[in-house]
C-alpha cells in the first residue's frame, strides 16, 4: 500500500475537479448498479502513465460535449477492496493501472489499458475518451 502522502495529491488532482471517490467494494457496486453512464479513472502512482491518464480524463469531461452521467476514481495499491471489486467487473481484461473505464448501465463498453496510456500524450487519451463519450453518453 503507499503512502497517503504521495497518494492524497494524485486523488485531489480528480477530485477537486468533481471526480467521487469510490473506497469501498459496495461503494463500486452501488455505483455501478446505477442506472446511466459512469467514468472510472482507476489512478495510479506510476508517473508515466499517470501522469498523463489523469490530465487525459480531466481534458476529455471539460471539452465533451456528451459526458458521462457520474465521474468516479478508485487509487490501486490504495483503496485496495474498491480497486479489487473494479477489476471483477473489467474482465476479462488484466489488472492495469492507470486504466480508464466507462460503464453504461453497469456494464462495461469502453476501457483503456495501460499499455493504451503509456507513451501518449494526454489530449490522445481525451480524444479517445470523447469519442467513447459520444458514442455511448447520449
């Protein structure tokens, strides 16, 4: 588990921009059993990545004009029962983090891995999630 000196800044950088914060396993499975659009940036330490899936997510809901109903966040290697109740609903895709999922009615239709995410500068990463938001937020 980290630190939540290292980690509390990584949070606030969501949720200060209107990201709820998912802590728990039946906080993961009350919000995904509702109904609508939810977007969960699982976020992450590693800083190549990261750092740039964050400021991705963030590009994608200020310049969408379709976004998704609710906007959530779970910290792996921190909110540890949260982010293993995440990844039983993103099978059958590999634990990954930073990842990215957006979940319509509580399935998933879209997700990015980290391999998706490393490497790439963060106006792709909101390219691609605007497109996800157009074609399933509506």
């Amino acid at each position: 588990m980290y630190p939540a000196a290292i980690v509390i800044p990584m949070k606030e950088e969501l949720t200060d921009n209107g990201f709820q914060e998912l802590l728990t396993a039946d906080a993961v499975e009350s919000q995904l059993s509702k109904k609508g659009t939810t977007l969960v940036m699982i976020n992450s330490v590693c800083g190549c990545s990261a750092g740039s899936a964050r400021p991705g997510v963030l590009m994608a809901v200020a310049n969408a004009a379709t976004k998704p109903d609710f906007l959530t966040t779970s910290f792996a290697g921190f909110d540890m029962d949260a982010i293993k109740s995440l990844r039983e609903h993103l099978l059958p895709y590999p634990p990954s983090s930073p990842a990215i999922a957006l979940f319509k009615d509580g399935k998933l239709v879209h997700f990015i891995e980290r391999h998706q995410i490393e490497g790439r500068p963060a106006q792709m990463i909101a390219n691609n999630l605007i497109g996800a938001f157009d074609q399933h937020c509506n």
